[in-house]
C-alpha cells in the first residue's frame, strides 16, 4: 500500500492529511485523528508503507527532499 502525504491549510495552521479517501478512514480508525504528525509518517514507514509527501506538506515538516528520502 501507499500512502500520500497532502497538506491543507485550515484557519492558519498546515495540517497534513491522507490523499486517499480509503487510506484515511483507515487511518483515522487506527490513531483517532483525521491528521497525520511526523511520527505517524515515521511509523507508517517502519511497518512497510511507501510513504510519498507532497512538496507542499516537505516544507510544513521541515524536511528537505533529498534529506527525507520520502518525496517523489
């Protein structure tokens, strides 16, 4: 399975979100929350997941492309 990394703003703050409607309910039924946080991409990846973040949802985190290994 892979999951895709989005951000959307919502009043002010980058939130990052699942792309797929499937992957998110998922998602959201496992940790409780509609949104992801660096640890939940950390763990995805640890249990196997290809993980793809979308440049947008790179710089909320922080990260550089080449530094996090996750963007394509």
């Amino acid at each position: 399975m892979e999951i895709h990394v989005i951000t959307k703003n919502v009043y002010g703050s980058d939130l990052l979100y699942v792309k797929d409607p499937d992957a998110a309910s998922y998602l959201r039924r496992l940790t409780g929350r509609k949104t992801l946080n660096r640890y939940d991409i950390y763990i995805l990846r640890a249990l196997g997941l290809k993980v793809t973040i979308s440049y947008p949802a790179i710089e909320v985190l922080g990260w550089t492309s080449g530094a996090s290994g996750l963007a394509e």
